[in-house]
C-alpha cells in the first residue's frame, strides 16, 4: 500500500515537473515565485540512521480515526507549546533550523511532563549555533540539530540566551557574568537530550499521527514572498517544485469550509501571521510549498527531563 502510494506521488510529481516545463504556464503557474527568504535551511551532506526504539504512531493508530482537528495550543482547554519566538533579532539569522528543532523538543518537553509546568524549559537554540550542532546562523539541518541533542544534549534559555550570533564559545555550554564584568560556569544545570529521531514525510496522515501521539515536527517549507506577506487565514500558492528555504514546526491541524489545514508555528516574532502562526492547506504539496515532503520528529529523553 505504501509503494503504491509512493510510486503515485512520484508519478504526479513527474507530470507536474513535466508539463510545467514543457508546456505554456497559463494562469496557474507563477513560474518562479520571488523569495526575497535568503536560505536558513542547508541541509547536512552526513544522511543519519534513524534512531527508532519503539513503535511508530503511523504504524499502532488507525489513520482513518484521527480528530478531524487538533491544535497543540488548545487540546481541551489546554495550551501546550512553550513561547513565541523570533529569529531575526538582535540582528538578522538564519537559525529557522534551529528555532523549529528546539521549539518542537521543548513542546514535546511540556506533553511528556503532562502540561504546561511552570517554570518551562525552553531548549536554547544559541547552543546549537555556538556548537555547530546543526549549523549556525547561515543555516543548517534540523535533523543534524538532533543529532547533536542526541549525543551532547542541549541547555536551556537560562544557560545560553539567544544572540543571533555566530563565533560564540562552544564551551562552558552554561554561563553567567558577576557584577565585576566576569563570567564563570555553571556545572550544575539542566541539559536536555533527545532519545529517538525519525523522519516524518510525506504522507499527510503519518504526519498527523506523529503530532497527534507525541507532539509537533520540524519540517522544511519554501517560504516564499507571499509567505512572507502572510497575514492570516489559510495559505495556498501553487508552486510546482517548491525549494525548501525555511524550516518550521507543525503543531496541529484543522477543517474550515471544507478545507483542511496544518497549523504551523513560525520563528518571525507573534507579530507575523496569526500571533506567530500560520495556517496552510494541507494534502497537496503544490500549494502548500512543500512542507509535508521532509519532516522530521524527535523525542525527549525522560530521564533528562528535570522533575518538579
Ligand atoms: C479551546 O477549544 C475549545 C473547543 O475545543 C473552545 O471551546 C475554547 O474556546 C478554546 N479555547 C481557546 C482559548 O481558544
Ligand atoms: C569577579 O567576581 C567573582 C564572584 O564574586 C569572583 O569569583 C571573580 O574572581 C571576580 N573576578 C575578578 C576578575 O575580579
Ligand atoms: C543541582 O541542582 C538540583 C536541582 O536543580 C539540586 O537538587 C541539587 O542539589 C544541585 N546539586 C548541587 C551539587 O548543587
């Protein structure tokens, strides 16, 4: 059923590369849409290897008897995702990689803890970039970003504030300064690894079940001009062969009308979008630049999770 599935995505894929390029572009076809995004996505040359330990949610949930929607900001009253943030400033960075791999881990962090204890633990996207775990502020890989949570683990906001900056120290990976102008290491503080890594694509519904079993994914996406116009509602731009440029989190879905949505969780400050959000139409990657084609999952370590 899988390679069937596969086999027609390629095929649809193919014709639509096809005819775009053979034929006359009509009214549908804005050809090259303008991305004034510079590139936050360099994607590793290093493939890793899963790290799967234990059952799949695509593989143990019935797909057909997922919620019509689910929202990782409201399930029954309950809002679980950790804060809003923005990449760009103090000055312009392309850590969307990082962003969305931290942001994922840390609203994972509040769902495996069973909501949303105060104080929450938001894992600092400053130390991957000081480390080069995943890249910098030039780019990188949120799947690289979890390979080094994986092995090193990562701190939290406290320990490494965000700077949007590179050629900061690696090490000590927590730090404060004294009122005489020096700094000095904190040995002890939290240090957050991640346990299984996976990747998640392209099927709507094994995303969905990812989400809906252990919280939101990064995935990469074109953020193309109109993107970045976005103001609200539900998103669509045909894009024949979208050129993944950002990465975001995925940390829901919806109905409305009659069209269905992922619920997304962008890096540009609340100010963008719907408080932060965006919503995009979901199940055709030709209008929803291609965020459903590389996604990828982690899970925290419970064992490094502080407890209360
Ligand atoms: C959360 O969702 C419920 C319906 O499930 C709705 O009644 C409620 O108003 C929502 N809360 C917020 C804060 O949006
Ligand atoms: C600054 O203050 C800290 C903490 O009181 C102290 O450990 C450190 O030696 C001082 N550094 C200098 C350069 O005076
Ligand atoms: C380290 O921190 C934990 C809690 O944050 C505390 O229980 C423990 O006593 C601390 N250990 C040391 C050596 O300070």
């Amino acid at each position: 059923m899988r390679i069937i599935l596969y086999i027609a995505l390629f095929i649809t894929l193919a014709i639509a590369l096809v005819s775009g390029n053979a034929h006359q572009p009509k009214i549908l076809r804005p050809d090259t849409p303008e991305r004034k995004h510079k590139t936050c996505y360099k994607k590793s040359s290093i493939e890793y290897a899963d790290r799967i330990k234990s059952p799949l949610p695509r593989d143990y949930l019935d797909l057909d008897a997922l919620p019509q929607s689910y929202d990782w900001r409201n399930v029954s009253g309950v809002n679980y995702l950790t804060m809003n943030r923005n990449q760009h400033i103090p000055q312009y960075c392309g850590g969307c990689w990082s962003f969305a791999s931290t942001s994922a881990i840390s609203d994972r962090i509040n769902i495996v803890r069973g909501g949303p204890i105060f104080p929450q633990i938001n894992a600092s996207p400053q130390h991957l970039i000081n480390c080069d775990g995943g890249g910098t502020c030039d780019g990188g890989d949120p799947r690289a970003a979890y390979e080094f949570m994986a092995e090193k683990g990562i701190v939290d906001e406290t320990c490494q504030p965000y700077q949007a900056e590179n050629g900061l120290a690696c090490t000590p990976a927590c730090k404060t300064c004294d009122p005489n102008g020096s700094c000095h290491t904190i040995t002890n503080y939290t240090n957050i690894f991640v346990d299984e890594v996976g990747k998640i694509a392209p099927f709507a519904k094994d995303i969905m079940a990812e989400v809906y079993a252990r919280g939101p994914v990064a995935c990469s996406i074109d953020a193309t001009s109109q993107l970045e116009a976005y103001t609200g509602g539900i998103f669509k731009e045909f894009v024949a062969a979208p050129i993944p440029n950002h990465i975001v989190s995925i940390v829901g879905w919806g109905v409305e009308n009659d069209v269905s949505y992922w619920i997304v969780r962008n890096s540009w400050g609340s100010y963008f979008g719907e408080s932060g959000f965006f919503r995009i139409v979901q199940g055709n990657f030709y209008d929803n630049l291609g965020i459903e084609l590389d996604c990828v999952w982690a899970t925290p370590k419970v064992s490094s999770i502080p407890s209360l």
